[in-house]
C-alpha cells in the first residue's frame, strides 16, 4: 500500500549468493558517472560534507589532530570519490568549494570544542586560493573566537609546491601571523626542491604513502623516509607518515621517528558526528 519495495523471502541458511541476488533488485542500475558531478548542484543540495580523519602521536598513541577530507554523498551513487566534482582553478566554483571547507570545519571545530574538546583541525586547500587576498581575510574573520583554539592547520599539495616554491613560502609566512600553519601533503621524490629554502616558515611535513607503505621491508624507502626526517627536524618541522596500513609499518615509522601517523591501521576518516563520538569522547591509545 506504501510503495515500499520489499526483498524476496530469503530461508536460513544461506549463500553470499543468495542474498546478493535478492539484494540485487534494490540496487539502482545506474552506474556511478564517468564524468564530474556538478559541484554546483551539490553544494545547492547540501550533498557535501566533511569528514575526519585523525592524526595520532607515534609516541604516545594519542590522538593528535584530524584532517578534515571532502565527500559527496549522492542520493543514486552514495559516497562519490573527490575526484569526480573537485573543479578546476577555471571553475567558477572553484572558490565556493573552499569557502565550504572552511566554513563547515569552523562549524565543527565549535562542535567538538562545545560538546566534546578542543582539537586542532587541518583542512586542505589549493594555492590558488591562498593566493586570493580576499580569500585569505575571509579565511581569517572565520577562525573561532575561543580561548581554547590554538590555531588551524592548511595543507597544500606537495605538486602544488613545486611549481611555485617561493610563491608558496611567502603565502607560508603571511599566514603564521594569523595563527594558521602550512603544512605539505603527500610530499614524494619531489621534496628535496625544499632544501634550497633558506627561510622555512611551513610546520609540517606529510610523507606520502608511496614511501610508507610497506617501508618495513623496503630498505629503499625507509632510506628515504628517513632522509625527509633528518631534514625536518633540522628544520624544526613535525613530520606525519601517510597511509600506515600494518603493524609493521607503523613499528617501523615509530623507530624512525616520526611525530604523527596517519592510516587504516588507526582509523578510517569518518563524519563530524560520528568522529566526536568515537574519537573526542573517548580516552586512551588509539591502538591497543
């Protein structure tokens, strides 16, 4: 009478396959899209969000931090991957999404702060936007008013960096006046280009996966991961190893030395709710 589709009657017990052809009847056909979705649409809908991933102390096991990561949820595809409605710096959209990002962390950080604690959020953005005067004073007025905020981290791209490193370690040292840190994701083989700085304003260097996953049978990367280590600490940058997926590789970015780590062995990145409920409300090492 309500419409409502229902599954086919399923008897116990029974196969994997069974249950996806009866399952099978309620999934939309249509395949996820082969092309960007309209960032537009999906901002007017609300189909954007952010969701958390946290960055744990490789000391201490405690969290640390949480980098704040773009999802689309489609009401035909679900959860569709960033890199099918990420617009391009030519997009006339390409700002709104970054004033989205800030705006929402904001939100949430007063979210955490209120209900749960205090932590210190990052959030992604492109150089391009840093380097909009007009961006950057929108971005100041947002920080919170709070006693407890100790400041906002902002990662740009290691790629990004790259194509203008001056460029980038000038936008690096404005932003440290407004208590908002510079740190350089997914850094690979192209960091050595940052030795040739002689004012280093970033605080954070983010090795790329590509360097830690599997470090701990990789002579080769863990050469290189420590190669980076050496040169943040004489810099007094912190260090944070993406993409820890095993025990192994965390015992081995632990003996290295990294500061923080990031990765599935810990934790998935999750919505802002769920993440105050399972990582801010609760106490104790993240790995046990």
């Amino acid at each position: 009478m309500l419409g409502l589709a229902m599954l086919p009657a399923l008897g116990t017990p029974y196969r994997n396959e069974d249950l996806h052809d009866r399952v099978a009847a309620l999934v939309p056909t249509d395949e996820p899209p082969s092309s960007p979705v309209d960032v537009a649409e999906a901002l007017d809908a609300g189909w954007l969000d952010l969701w958390y991933h946290a960055k744990i102390d490789a000391r201490t096991l405690m969290l640390s931090g949480a980098e704040a990561l773009i999802r689309m949820r489609h009401p035909s595809w679900g959860i569709v991957p960033p890199a099918y409605f990420i617009p391009g710096e030519g997009d006339p959209h390409f700002h709104a999404l970054s004033e989205f990002v800030i705006a929402r962390a904001m939100a949430d950080w007063m979210f955490f702060a209120t209900e749960y604690k205090p932590i210190r959020l990052a959030i992604n953005l492109p150089v391009a936007v840093l380097e909009d005067p007009v961006a950057v004073e929108r971005l100041r007025q947002q920080l919170p008013d709070h006693p407890a905020f100790d400041g906002l981290v902002v990662e740009i791209k290691g790629t990004d960096l790259v194509r203008n490193v001056a460029r980038a370690r000038d936008i690096a040292r404005q932003l440290r006046f407004y208590n908002i840190g510079i740190s350089i994701d997914d850094l690979g083989g192209d960091w050595s280009l940052l030795s040739r700085l002689d004012d280093f304003p970033f605080i954070e260097l983010k090795v790329d996966r590509i360097f830690v996953n599997g470090c701990a049978n990789d002579r080769l990367k863990r050469v290189a991961c420590r190669t980076i280590l050496d040169f943040a600490n004489r810099l007094g940058a912190s260090t944070v190893a993406e993409g820890v997926e095993t025990r192994d590789d965390f015992r081995a970015v632990q003996e290295m030395g990294f500061d923080l780590v990031q990765g599935f062995l810990f934790h998935k990145p999750m919505p802002g709710r769920k993440f105050g409920r399972t990582m801010l409300a609760t106490h104790g090492p993240a790995l046990t």
